[in-house]
C-alpha cells in the first residue's frame, strides 16, 4: 500500500491530466474539486502555448475545475517574456504558433514580422508549412535567436495524439542548424513561478504529470517530489528518473489532505 506524506501543495500539468484536448478526464475533475473544498493550494504549469491563462482557466471551469489565471503558468506568457531579457525594445520577431503566443509577443512589445527579425518564437502551429519553415530557417541562419516554447513530441487528445510543438521545432532545428532554447518543461522555469505564486513548502508540494521526460524531470529539477499519472502520454524507457509516486488515475490520492497524511 503507498504511504503517502503530507502534501501542502499540487503543481499541475494540464493536458493528459486533467484533460484529453477537449474531454476531461473525470477522476482529475473529482480531485481537484475535493481539493478546492479542502482548502489545498494547486497551481498548472502547462507547455501548451495555443491559449493564454485565462482562457486556460475558462476551460478547466467549464470542465468542473476551479481555475483563476493567476495560478495558471503558460509557456507563451513566459517565453514572450525571455526575449526582454535578450532583445532590444520594439525589436521584430517572427511568431510561429497560435494567436496566445502571437498576443503574448506583441504585449512585451515587441513587432511581428516575418523577414529581418530578431528572434523567432515558435510552439504549437497547426498551420504551420514549408514556407514558415523557409523563413526561420532564413532568420536563424543569420543570426536570429531561437525561442521554443516546448519540446513535446504529442499532444493526448480523445483517444489518440496529435503532433507536439517539439516537432516543429526538430522541423526548424533541422533546417537551420540552430538548436532552441527551450523555455517549458523539462527546464524547471514554469514550476519554480508556481511555486513562488503558491508559497508553499518545495518539499511537500507535488509536482503532478503524465510525462517523466518533461513534467516529472522538471519536477526534480526544481527541488519537488513527483506523482506521475497513466492518463496521457505512454512513453518508451529507458528513463533517467523514476517519480516518487507512479498512479494509474488521480483517484489513487487521498482527499483527506493536507491534515490527514503523515509529516514528512
């Protein structure tokens, strides 16, 4: 029987946890609703770029999962905010991804463009094609910086995948000879920022993930003990970390929480 220690806090990864693309997963929906009446502070750390915080939290609360932005930590709110650290203000950068990371670009200030750019930011594009793969591979052999929001190869929707931004970004990366630098999981950037939001205790705040090569690494990386749940993504091994915790289902995790389980 796991013995589970107490847990003062959840840090969550939103898709293949608590939802398939647009199907809830009902056992996570039951969780973090016990959770929220139990007074336990969660925040979601997601690599998914294609929606920003709020519309990240108009989602989980139409699936029955109490949301607020603030405790919503996104990849393209984070990765728009690296380049202020590596580019001059009103500098041009090409967006490969959704309208999220497009908005997201435009409110650090800085211009969109296509030719003649700075950076190139890129994540999940359904429309991405050749000739955005042409214009990267353009700019970023003339020295443009290069931004991926996040190496994921697949993406759980229904009951199959779909392609992950770490595909298109492999797509770049090949075409140019430039290798991203990865803002999202596995790099430990969106969980610390949760965590900071959160305030509680790194040794009793949980990350939670259907991924080891992203969620559950980027867990260790930022000091948390780990629960990695069989609702998403199946991976292939061999792994470089095992999770403190391996579930089928959020169902596996006690309710009676924080007051209940043992100290640590």
């Amino acid at each position: 029987m796991t013995e589970w220690k107490k847990i003062s806090g959840i840090i969550s990864d939103l898709d293949g946890v608590t939802y398939r693309g647009d199907d809830p997963i009902d056992s996570a929906v039951e969780a973090f609703q016990s959770w929220h009446s139990l007074g336990l502070p969660y925040a979601f750390v997601t690599n998914n770029s294609t929606k920003s915080a709020e519309e990240f939290g108009e989602k989980l609360n139409r699936m029955g999962i109490p949301a607020t932005p603030e405790r919503i930590i996104t990849t393209s709110a984070v990765s728009a905010e690296r380049l202020r650290t590596l580019l001059e203000p009103k500098a041009r950068v090409m967006v490969i991804g959704a309208p999220a990371l497009l908005r997201a670009v435009e409110k650090s200030g800085f211009e969109i463009a296509d030719e003649k750019v700075a950076a190139v930011i890129a994540g999940l594009d359904r429309e991405f094609n050749f000739e955005k793969l042409e214009k990267a591979q353009i700019a970023l052999m003339g020295g443009a910086h290069f931004i991926g929001t996040n190496p994921d190869r697949m993406l759980p929707k229904g009951d199959g995948f779909e392609p992950g931004a770490g595909s298109i970004l492999k797509a770049i990366e090949t075409a140019s000879g430039v290798p991203p630098v990865i803002i999202g999981k596995p790099q430990p950037h969106l969980i610390s920022m949760a965590l900071s939001i959160l305030g509680t205790d790194p040794k009793s705040t949980y990350m939670l993930g259907d991924q080891i090569m992203t969620d559950i690494v980027a867990g260790h990386a930022a000091g948390l003990p780990t629960i990695l749940v069989r609702t998403g993504v199946a991976e292939e091994g061999p792994f470089p970390i095992t999770p403190d915790f391996d579930i089928e289902t959020l169902a596996s995790i006690p309710v009676m929480m924080p007051n209940d389980l043992q100290e640590t």
